[in-house]
C-alpha cells in the first residue's frame, strides 16, 4: 500500500550512485529555479511561494514517493486552477483548497485508485493540456510586450480583448528581452544541455537590465522583496461552509496532480527500465500538497520536464529529488534576496516555452486527424478549458469520453440468430451452429460482445421482433466476457416474456464471470440451473429432452 521507493533503493545504494544522484539533484535544482519562480507568478501569487512548495512538495515527493525518479513541485498545469481559486477565494481559498486535495490523493492511494487514474482517455489529456498551454501563453502577453495596462482580466477573450487596446504601449525593451529569452532557451540545449537555458537567460537579462538600467518591470518592482528562509507552518482555519465553496476546485487539483504525477512516472519508468508504485506516489503527493499548503505553498505535482533532466544527468534513486529540493532552499537562503531583480519579460519568454512545450501541438493535429469520436473529446474539452475553465473540462471531457465508450461497445456487442443453414466450407469455427442439426422448434440467438447497459436493449429488441415464439430458447454466451445489472434486468424480462407464449429459455456457454452474476442475481434459479449449460452440445441435447416430453 505505502512503499517508498526510497526506502528500498538505499539496501542496495553505493557511492558511485551517490555522486550521480549529487550531481543530477544539482543540476535539476538549477533548472527548477526559474521555473518555480515564474510558476508562481503566472498563477497569480508572490514568487516565493513556488520556492516554498519546490523545497517543501519537492523533497516529500521524491523522499515518500513511488517512483525512483521522480521530481516534484509547481507545474503549468496548475497554474490556470490556482489562479481562478486565487481570483474567487484568495490566498486563504488556495490553502485550504490545496490541503483538501492533499488529502484526497491520500484516499486515493489508500483505495489503490492508482491504476485507474492511468487510464484517462489520451484525447482528454492532450486537449485539456493543449487548453491550459494557451492561457498560459495569453497570460503572459503583457509582460512579453511590456504593455501599460491594468490588471489583466481573467477570462480569455475578454483578456485578448485588453491586449488589443493596450497594444499601442509596446516597450521596446520587454519585447527584446521576452524574445531573446525565448530564442535563447530554444536553442541552447543544441549547445549544451548541461546548463538550462533558462538560467542563463535570466542571469543575462538581469544583468543588461541593471547594467543599462532599462525601464522594464522587475520582481522587486511588482512584489517587493522575497524571504530568504521558509515560514513556519500555519494550519488555516476551516469552515464548513469553506469546505463546501472548495470540494469542486480541490477535487480539480488533485485529480490532475494524479494525472500528471503518474504520467510522469510512466514516462520516467521508460527511460530507466523500472517501475512505479502508482499508490505510493498518490500517497506522496497528497503528503506532499498538504505540507505545501501549511508552509504557504501552492499545489505541486510530478513534473516531466524536470524528472527528464533528472534522468538524463544520472539520477536513478530518489536521493537526486531531496538534493534538488536541498539545492533550491540553499539558493533561497543564500541568493533568493537577488531574485528580486529579474526583469519580469524575462519570466515571460521562459512560460512562452513552457506553454510551447506543453501544447503537444503534433499530437493534437494527429488527434484530430483520428477517430471522430477522439476528435470530439479533443476539441470540447480544449475549447472548455480555455472558454469555460479547467473543472467543466475534466467533468464533461469524462462524461463525454464515457458515452462515446459506451457507443463503440454497443457497436461490438452483436446479438444474431443464428441458423443451420450456415456454409460449413466457409465457417471455421468448430463450435458453429452450422455444424450441428437443429430440429424444428428450436430457435438459437448468440450474443456476442459484453451485455452491459449500453447494448442489452439490442439483446431485448431482437428478442421482442420474433414473429413466431419457438418451443425452445437457445440463447449462446459464449463470448460474452461481462455483464452488468442492466443485462442482468433484460435476461429476467426476456425470460418473463418467452414464457407467457410457452417457451423454454436455455442459456449455453456461460462464463465463469458471467455464471456468478446470474447466481448472485437469482436469475440461475429462476431459468433453472439445468437450463444452463457449459456448451452449445449440452444445450441442444437439453432442448431435445424437452421437445420431446412437449411432444409425449
């Protein structure tokens, strides 16, 4: 249930591996710097407040976490949530909203939700994700172009709808910083991905800015000064009308810190030849989300990009996490008071890339170029995403993406009657009913594909369009893997019904699944249990036996 990761590579760790994780923690914690920063400031909060749940969600993450590998903190995902939770409840809302998620990814590790959280439709993904990448590209227009303009409005067209009569008050300087930034992270991983690019795109930004002393807003100008130490932990008091306002956007932030969390470690494993404990890591993280919140933190989650670096620099235990987390809170102790004079276009250009990366621009077109019914989820949920907000996405993405399941089930699910008349030269199959006599009076259905909700109005309307009622019912389920109560329901009425014109129903081929549903159910004594037999040759000896005594 709760099995660390880290506690079962150290039985085996050597020193060698040490310096490997040392280095990669290292480098990582680097990267994660700016990243943190900027994080925070695009979802609407003070930048230390990314450093606080870098360190704090970083280092539980990767100490009590599932995966080898995995490294922790803000993510874009999250910005678009937190940002309406700060807008509609404040800072306070986004504590306790955070807290509360903490503690439902604990509950969801405990009822091991971990492999089913996995299997998200790819369509809901890529388009929720290719919504969030949009806005946060929209968010950072004004600092890209250094437009004089107010505060930003939240919703989206109403936001580009700003942009557009603020675009006559383009600083020259921000446009150039933003723009440089943004080439230079695009290309200097050509030239070393030792350094990220990110870092050194700040540290020359902000040495130009002050060297030239340009008029272009820094952090210290928007924020004022940031904390070179972490805040002691304050527990936020909870109403219970509170915790009414927050379920909806708490239950957002921690189904997508489990989406997200556990996608990355699925990516991780791949790159390492290992496996996660998908349950473990949803513990982690919940941990992880509630710390985050009592040390003034926002949301945090698995971040690919970083876990990547991670791997790609050597690390392999989860010893390179804490280090990055390490690594972060002595930069913050010791050179966090600099960070105030980063030149907030600077900033911009770095979430340009992010959202650039986060788009998954190649899959969305291949998407869209798929199945139709794929194509739908993809496009509904991006559009209420960017439109409407990240919940309603997720929420109706879900449903729809479930009602299109059930239509491409009820599409398999076939329900035929068979004949004996059958060409036995072209029919392969040894158990065909084309291959055994079947006397007069005897008619056989088979239904093929799970008889769930979704299809067993088929079952029932191909039973019910029967011009003549036959002595006997054959009905094969052979290739019926599962069924449901609805299918359960139909058999019953369709049992009922052969009955009123006195015909047997015989049911051949059952399952073992399926054999424990029709007797949990009572429907086996209600057919009768000689009435279901293992096979079609049982089932035509039993219809046979009956047919004759109807005779006699």
């Amino acid at each position: 249930m709760f099995q660390p990761k880290l506690f079962t590579t150290l039985k085996h760790y050597t020193r060698k591996q040490f310096f490997s994780d040392l280095i990669a923690g290292i480098i990582v914690g680097i990267v994660a710097l700016p990243l943190a920063i900027a994080f925070a400031i695009a979802s609407g909060v003070s930048p230390e407040k990314g450093l606080f749940t870098a360190i704090v969600a970083g280092f539980l993450i990767s100490a009590l976490g599932g995966s080898r590998v995995q490294i922790g903190g803000p993510t874009g995902a999250f910005v678009v949530i937190v940002y309406g939770i700060v807008t509609q409840y404040g800072i306070g809302g986004l504590t306790i909203a955070t807290l509360m998620a903490g503690v439902m990814l604990i509950i969801m590790g405990l009822v091991k939700l971990g492999n089913v959280i996995k299997y998200i439709p790819h369509p809901l993904i890529v388009g929720f994700t290719a919504g969030i990448a949009l806005i946060i590209f929209s968010s950072q227009i004004k600092d890209f172009l250094g437009l004089n303009m107010g505060t930003v409005p939240a919703d989206f067209i109403q936001k580009w709808k700003a942009y557009g009569s603020h675009f006559d008050s383009i600083n020259f300087w921000s446009l150039l910083l933003a723009g440089g930034t943004t080439l230079l992270v695009f290309v200097f991983p050509r030239i070393t991905s030792r350094i990220p690019g990110s870092l050194v795109a700040i540290l020359l930004c902000t040495f130009v800015v002050q060297f030239f002393h340009l008029d272009v807003e820094t952090i210290g100008k928007r924020f004022g000064s940031i904390p070179s130490m972490l805040p002691a932990p304050l527990i936020p008091s909870i109403s219970f009308a509170t915790l009414q306002q927050l379920i909806q956007p708490a239950f957002t932030i921690a189904l997508l810190g489990g989406i997200e969390s556990l996608l990355s470690a699925v990516v991780s494993d791949g790159m390492i030849g290992a496996s996660h404990r998908s349950n473990t890591e949803l513990i982690a993280q919940g941990i992880a989300n509630i710390a985050s919140s009592l040390f003034g933190g926002i949301p945090a989650t698995g971040a690919i990009a970083r876990t990547a670096t991670n791997v790609k620099n050597g690390g392999r235990t989860p010893v390179a996490g804490i280090v990055h987390a390490i690594t972060l809170l002595l930069i913050m102790l010791f050179v966090g008071r600099w960070a105030v004079l980063i030149p907030m276009p600077c900033l911009a250009g770095i979430l340009v890339v992010v959202a650039y990366n986060m788009s998954e621009w190649k899959s969305f077109i291949a998407l869209l170029k798929g199945p139709r019914g794929d194509a739908i989820v993809l496009v509904t949920t991006f559009l209420l995403t960017v439109l409407v907000d990240l919940t309603a996405a997720i929420e109706i993405g879900m449903v729809l993406a479930a009602f299109l399941f059930m239509r491409n089930m009820m599409q398999i699910s076939k329900v035929d009657m068979v004949s004996s008349h059958e060409d036995l030269e072209e029919d392969k199959d040894e158990k065909a009913i084309s291959r055994y006599h079947v006397a007069k009076g005897i008619e056989v259905f088979e239904i093929s594909g799970p008889l769930f909700f979704g299809a067993a109005y088929k079952f029932k309307e191909r039973i019910y369009s029967l011009k003549d009622s036959p002595r006997i019912l054959i009905i094969r389920m052979r290739a019926v893997p599962v069924i449901d109560a609805t299918g359960l329901h139909t058999i019953r009425e369709v049992a009922k019904y052969v009955k009123r014109f006195g015909t047997i129903l015989i049911i051949s081929g059952v399952q073992p699944g399926v054999y424990e549903e029709l007797e949990k159910s009572g429907l086996l004594l209600k057919i009768g249990e000689m009435n279901v037999l293992p096979d079609i040759d049982e089932a035509l000896k039993r219809a046979n036996v009956l047919l004759t005594e109807q005779k006699a």
